[in-house]
C-alpha cells in the first residue's frame, strides 16, 4: 500500500511542478539520482542510519517509512517533507548558487 502511495505522491507533485514550471524528480530519476542523493538525504535527516540509507537504495518509498518510523510522523507528513527536500535539489537552484 505505502508503494503504491509513495508513487502517486511523486507522481501528483511532478504533474503539479511541471505545470508551474519547476523541477522535480519521479521515481526513476530518484532511484538514478540515489548515488548523489545518499549523502544529502543523511544530512537532511541525521536519524537515519548509514544501514536505513542502504535500506533504501534509491526507492522513495523505503524512504517515506524509514521517515515515519524514525520521527515518528503520518505519512503524509513524511511523503511532504521529502517533496519539500526533492524541490531543493533542482537544478536551478544548483546554477543559482554558482552565479
């Protein structure tokens, strides 16, 4: 169930974002993106463990649970804070910080 949710999230926040025009990451470019990712999803959420990121590897919805499970939130809030976390790795905002 939570896969299947975790994937519509990704899905509505892409259709959403592509209508106004900003980035954001599907599933696939997640799971392409993970090698990158890893490092900054650690830094991000410091409760997760170095195993729980090998856990995931690259899958959104590994992610959205270990969320869940190590602050004790909904999924709901999980599956926004990662939406949240995924619109900050745009690439625009990488070429703004270099500017």
């Amino acid at each position: 169930m939570r896969t299947a949710s975790a994937r519509t999230a990704l899905k509505q926040l892409s259709e959403t974002n592509n209508e106004l025009g900003r980035f954001v990451m599907n599933e696939q470019e997640f799971k392409g993106q993970w090698k990158i990712l890893r490092g900054k999803v650690r830094e991000q959420w410091g409760k997760l463990t170095d195993d729980d990121v090998e856990i995931i590897d690259g899958r959104s919805e590994q992610l959205i649970g270990l969320l869940q499970k190590r602050y004790g939130i909904m999924q709901e809030e999980a599956e926004k804070r990662l939406q949240k976390f995924l619109q900050g790795q745009s690439p625009d905002r990488e070429n703004r910080k270099a500017a």
